[in-house]
C-alpha cells in the first residue's frame, strides 16, 4: 500500500506544482494521467468507472466539496480554492489521497480554510494510534475545525482502503472521543475532512455527482490514507 500512496503522492505533487490560472480542469485531468502513465506501468486509476465515475481524478473548485467532474469548460481562476482527489490501485492494493491548492493568493478566509483544513487532517491522524477509538480521530477534526469557525462535511466521510478503496470501517469526521472501534495493529484507512466555510449542509449538482455547500461558502478537503501499526501510525500517501 506504501507504493500505491507514493505515485498518489506523486501525481498530486506534480498537480500542486502544476495547477494554475486559465486552464480547464480536463487539463489538470489529463495532467495526472499523463504524469501518471510517463512515470509508471500497470496503474489503474481507482475512481475512473467507479460507480459509473466518468474521470480518473475528482476536482472541486471553491463551494464544491468533493466529487467535481473534470471538465473542458470549467477554467480555473487566480484565488480560487482547487481540491484534487486521487487514487490508484497497484499490484492489487489501493492509495487514496486528496489536496486543496489556492491558485496564487486567496482571500484571507480561503487561506484560513485551507489552512485549518490540512491541519484537522493532521489532528486527525494523529489520534490514529493502536489502543486508541475511531472516533477519537473524528472528534479531533471536529474540534480542530469548529474551534476555528468552519463546519465539518456530514454526508461524506473517510473509509477503511486496502485491496477495494471503499472499505469498512466510515471514518466520519465528527463523534464523541472514547467511542468507536478499537484502533488495532494493521488497521488501514483514509481520513479525509471536507470543511465548510458556512454551515455543514450539502447539494448535489445535476450532474448526479458534484457535491456543493448548500450556503455558497468555500469548502476545501484533504485526505491521506494510513497505516496503523503496533510501531506507530505511517502516513501511505506521504511523499518520499
Ligand atoms: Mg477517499
């Protein structure tokens, strides 16, 4: 799974460098597979088809949560928050990771979001520990995020990732610590907040997939999967 999570890693790396100001978001699409298939054999993107998935990579841009369709006709503006998720399956086991990119400089609110949103990830992980309850992870996004104004997405969560990218246990992003499964040695799952500037209400666009705030306000997510184990908590989607 480590080597699954460092070409995520490294097609989000190269998107991060790459994403900028007047191309479409197909461009940043067609960006990843190509930086994907120059730098690697025999990967399979794990979105692309999946549930009828039409894209290999999600992109949401500003009120869009998760799950944007790539498309030819959405350009990508300076300020914008872009959000970018990825995975792959290699040799049979799956990476999942997502990052939010301020195109040049965003307003104050947008760098905060953005900010505090990779940093709940980061609480998150952390509370990752053999020994510890799920939702000990859950409730320290929450708090992360609420302690600095924004809300916690309700109706997407983190999953468990191994052979399929979806797997048991939900991985929410909000609970009471102390409850939940007990984090075991092996145990191998994506965390992912998505973080509304507004309220944690959702939409779903026309196209059956975009998901959207349903108050307008800006929302960034990132995610990475990892790895729990008695010698500690690795991050698989953590570049080398
Ligand atoms: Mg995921």
């Amino acid at each position: 799974m480590r080597h699954s999570g460092l070409i995520v890693a490294s097609v989000l790396e190269h998107l991060r460098e790459n994403i900028k100001a007047g191309i479409s978001t197909l461009d940043v699409e067609e960006m990843a597979l190509q930086y994907l298939n120059g730098h690697y054999d025999d990967i399979k993107p794990a979105f692309l088809g999946y549930m009828g998935f039409p894209a290999s990579i999600c992109v949401s841009i500003n009120d869009e949560i998760v799950h944007g369709i790539p498309s030819k006709t959405r350009f990508i503006k300076k300020g914008d928050i872009v959000s970018v998720d990825f995975g792959v399956v290699y040799n049979g086991y799956c990476g999942d990771a997502a990052i939010s990119v301020i195109v040049g400089k965003g307003s104050p609110e947008a760098e905060k979001l953005v900010r505090v949103t990779e940093e709940a990830l980061h609480e998150g992980i952390r509370m990752a520990t053999v020994g510890n309850r799920l939702y000990d992870v859950s409730h320290a996004i929450q708090s992360h995020v609420e302690s600095n104004g924004f809300s916690v997405v309700r109706d997407f969560v983190g999953h468990g990732i191994g052979r399929s990218v979806h797997e048991s246990p939900q991985v929410p992003n909000y609970g009471s610590p102390g409850s939940g499964i007990l984090l075991k040695d092996g145990l191998t799952i994506a965390i992912e907040p998505m973080v509304n500037c507004g309220n944690h209400k959702i939409k779903i666009l026309k196209d059956g997939w975009t998901a959207v705030t349903s108050d307008g306000s800006l929302s960034a997510h990132f995610e990475h999967t990892i790895a729990v184990t008695n010698k500690g908590t690795f991050i698989l989607t953590e570049p080398r």
